[in-house]
C-alpha cells in the first residue's frame, strides 16, 4: 500500500513539473521579443505571440486559423513552407511580410520543425528578425559609399584641374616675353622664367630658393635687389637701371588666396630701353625744333611790336588791327613753344634749375596781382584769401612755382562764365603750404576726370568754348609740384566748377630731395 502512494507522489510530482514547463513554455512564447509563429503542417497559424501581433498591427484573433500565405509573398512562402517540412529547418531566408495595412516590411525566417511523441511531423515554429533597420543601415550605407566614391571622385577631378591649371600658368609664365620672378611666402626665390634669366644675365638654378639677400650677392642683381627691398612692398612701373643701355620697368603684384593670406609675390620686369631711346630721340628732337621756331618767333614778335609802336613808320587803324592780331596769334606760338621746351626738360629730368628759398605768399599775390586787369575785362570778381599770420620761407624754383601758379589761375579766369568768381587760398599747416584755386565754372566732366593732368589733355566742353590751348598746363604744372616734393589734386563736376590744390613742404629735409633731380 505504502509502495503505491509512493508512485502516485511521484506521478503527481512529474504531472505538476510538466505543467510548469508547459507553462514556463507558453511564457517563454509569449515573452520573446521576436515575432514567433506555430504553424500546422498544412500551413495553418496555430498561435502567434506578441511581438508578431506588434510587428502586423493584427489580432490574435485575425491571425489563428488563416493560412501563413496571407501573411507573407505567397510563392516564396510555400517554397519556404515546402522546403521546412522536407529538410526539417531553414534559416535566415528573407522574405517580405506585410502589416495589416498592406505595408512590405523585410524579415529574415527561420523554421523548425514539430513532431509528436510517435515522431509525426504535425507542424514547425517560424521566427523572424526585423531587417528594416538592417535594411536602412545597408541603404544608409551604400549612399555613404557612393557619396565617398563621388567625393573621391571630385577631389580627383578637382586635383586633375588644379594640375592642369598649374601647368597652364606654369606653361604661360615660362613663355611670356616679360621677365617674371615669383617668391614664396618666405620671400624666397620659387620660378624665374627664360625672359627674366636672359634681362638679368643669370642662370636660374644659380639663384633659386634664394632669399633678396642671398640675391643680393650676384652681380648685376643690386638695382633688383635694391628696389625690392627686403618686405616685397607693393611697386608699380618704377624703374631701374639694369646697364647703360637695359632699363627694366619693375612692378610687384602680392598672390593672396583671401584678404588676410599671402602665398607670395610677382616680380614682373618690363625691357623699356628701346621706348626710352625712342622718347630720348623724340623729346631730342621736339626741343631741337622748337629752340629753331622760337628764334624767328622772337624775331617776328619784336617787328611786330616796332611796327604797333611806329617805330617803322605810321600805319592805319586797319593795319593796326592785322598787326595786333598777328602778334597775339605769335604770342600763342610763343607760349606753344615755351610748354614744348618745358615737356622736354621735364622727360629729361632737368627741369628745376634754381631752387632758393622764397617768400611764397609774395609770389602768390604778385601772379594773383598780374590776372585782376584780365578778370576784370570778364567781370570776374578774383578774390585772394591768405592764412593769418606769417608763411615760413620755401625752398623752391621761383620761376617755375609761378608758372604753376599761373596755369592754375589763367585756366580758372578763362573758364569762368562773366560775372562769375575766383578764389585763392593760402594757407600754412606746420610742415607743408597749400594753395587753392577755386571757381565756378563749366567745371570738368566725371567721365574725363582721370585724364586731367595727362599730356595734352583738353577736356571735351572747354574745347568747345576755347578752340585754342596746347593741353600741357596741367601735366606741366603737376610736374612742377611733385619735383618739388609736393602733391596736386582738385575736385570738379560739370557746370559747377572746380576747386585745384597743391602743397608744398617746408622741411628742412626737402634739401636733399631736391637734389635727387
């Protein structure tokens, strides 16, 4: 009796053990977090846990009883179907389920079968693993991978154009007819070209990667070396002195790849001897001509002068009338030549000859003085306005400060309509002295603005008041300034005057400025 309580115990133990795992089953089921299936080995859904009812948007109920087929592409899944039940399991197939709302989402399926305790097939688990994720990342991937391979692609092409590019410039610099030197960052030597070897008498391998300094050392290179300086300062059109007969026009142009970065400097070397020859034989020859025409112009100017005063004989008032024509038409030849004579001198470099110090406020009055007989003719009102107290002495070509003074006056009086004004200031400034002719007359047109102190340069409605000028006063007149160490500009538009300063210095240090002329 005692022995079969003891196998009803026992019996009992293991009815409540397989319970549990049955139930530690179902849990198990129920909990994994990857959609499962229990499917019949008709393809009927037998059960479905959680995680595939979240996945479909479906219900237990819409799921139980329905053919695995709605669930998935039908012909793939009878072939997975097929293939399950006849080699017992497969694994990691894709295939694409779809959502309650019709909605294609990737998956990978697994199976394995379910046999009965006389080991019939009665059906097979089906699991699945979400690829979507899976399937963002590869796409995300591949579009990282094919934007890389773009990029990649670019900067190759991009780099391809940069050397065609260099080689362009490369190419271009090597064969331009003007020298060309380029300096690095460091202000170290970096290209020279054929042209500049040849100007310089130098072989590029001799000098290259060499600093100004290291430059420096090699003969013929110190005008080049001198006007660069050591800070590669920006130069435009100077020129240098190479030998007697080669004069190069030097100009500098910094290479910036923004406004704050220098990746270095352009030298460029222009040969102006043979436009220097040409201008020496020109002005050679304007002086020549003009020194021969003023002879008979002085000659013609004085018998037409005895002849006004009588001294020839007494002559009619008609025949007055043709004489003082005649001799203001040869005063106006005089003048002609007397600006020809000044151009040459100032192309040669010789144009001051008596620097001294001067009163200057005197020699301003006085030219002032010479113009109020023609002003007043005009009814133009000729105003002097003067600084208070005493101008200090300026060292200057008298003869040639009033000419400028002169120029600057007589164009204001004759393009000033009757009636109208002019005004001359004066005024002191601790090292410098201004001088300012102002008027309000047909004033100078914006566009023709820049071309003021060309030579010959006439602007195009004065022309058409005044037939008559040789358009040198004003290239003429800024000469005379800068040789003196001084600056000229004006201010103007077109019918309403114009306003012409200048400045000279009164430092003691413009002695040994002078002497550079």
């Amino acid at each position: 009796m005692a022995v079969r309580e003891t196998k009803k115990e026992k019996i009992s133990i293991l009815l409540e053990d397989l319970a549990s795992l049955e139930s530690y089953a179902r849990d198990l089921f129920g909990f994994f977090p990857n959609p499962v299936l229990l499917v019949s080995s008709s393809g009927i859904i037998l059960e479905a846990n959680p995680a595939f009812e979240k996945i479909t948007g479906h219900k237990t109920e819409e799921i139980v009883g329905r053919p695995i087929e709605d669930f998935f592409e039908k012909e793939k899944m009878a072939t997975l179907v097929e293939k399950s039940l006849s080699k017992g399991h497969i694994g990691g197939e894709e295939i694409n389920l779809f959502d309650k709302n019709k909605n294609a989402l990737p998956v990978s399926v697994s199976t394995m079968l379910r046999k009965n305790e006389s080991g019939e097939v009665v059906g097979f688990f089906l699991g699945l693993f979400d690829l979507t994720n899976s399937k963002k990342a590869e796409e995300n991937l591949r579009n990282a991978q094919a934007a890389l391979t773009n990029i990649l692609e670019d900067a190759e092409e991009a780099r391809a154009r940069a050397e065609e590019e260099k080689n362009k410039t490369r190419a271009i610099i090597l064969n331009f007819t003007d020298g060309i030197l380029v300096f690095n960052e460091k202000n170290r030597l970096a290209l020279i070209n054929p042209s500049a070897e040849r100007l310089l008498n130098i072989k590029a391998k001799n000098i290259m990667n060499g600093s100004i300094s290291e430059l420096n050392n090699f003969s013929g290179l110190e005008p080049l070396t001198k006007a660069l300086g050591t800070k590669f300062e920006e130069i435009f059109r100077k020129e240098i002195s190479i030998k007697n007969d080669l004069i190069l026009e030097l100009s500098t142009v910094p290479v910036m790849v923004n406004k704050d970065k220098r990746l270095g400097t352009l030298v460029i070397l222009h040969d102006v001897s043979r436009d220097k020859i040409i201008e020496r034989m020109k002005s050679e020859f304007v002086s020549l001509a003009a020194h021969q025409l003023r002879t008979p112009l002085s000659a013609i100017k004085w018998t037409m002068k005895m002849l006004m005063e009588g001294d020839l004989g007494p002559i009619s008032k008609e025949q007055r009338e043709f004489i003082e024509k005649t001799y203001h038409s040869n005063e106006r030849m005089i003048g002609l030549i007397n600006d020809l004579l000044d151009l040459t001198r100032i192309e040669e470099g010789r144009y001051l000859y008596k620097p001294a110090l001067s009163n200057f406020e005197l020699m301003v009055e006085y030219v002032v003085n010479s113009y109020k007989e023609e002003a007043a003719k005009k009814k133009i009102k000729l105003e002097f306005k003067k600084t208070e107290g005493k101008l200090p002495s300026v060292r200057l070509d008298a003869e040639k400060i009033k000419l400028a003074i002169q120029n600057l006056i007589d164009n204001a009086v004759k393009y000033t309509p009757s009636g109208g004004l002019v005004t001359i200031s004066l005024n002191y400034d601790k090292d410098k002295v201004e001088l300012s002719v102002q008027d309000n007359g047909v004033g100078i047109p914006e566009d023709q603005q820049k071309r003021v102190f060309s030579k010959f340069f006439r602007g195009a409605n004065v022309m058409r008041l005044d037939t008559e000028g040789s358009g040198l006063g004003l290239f003429i007149t800024k000469n005379i300034i800068e040789a003196h160490g001084g600056k000229i500009w004006f201010e103007s538009a077109k019918d309403r005057g114009s306003t012409f300063h200048f400045t000279l210095p009164v430092k003691t240090e413009f002695e040994s400025f002078l002497k550079e002329f």
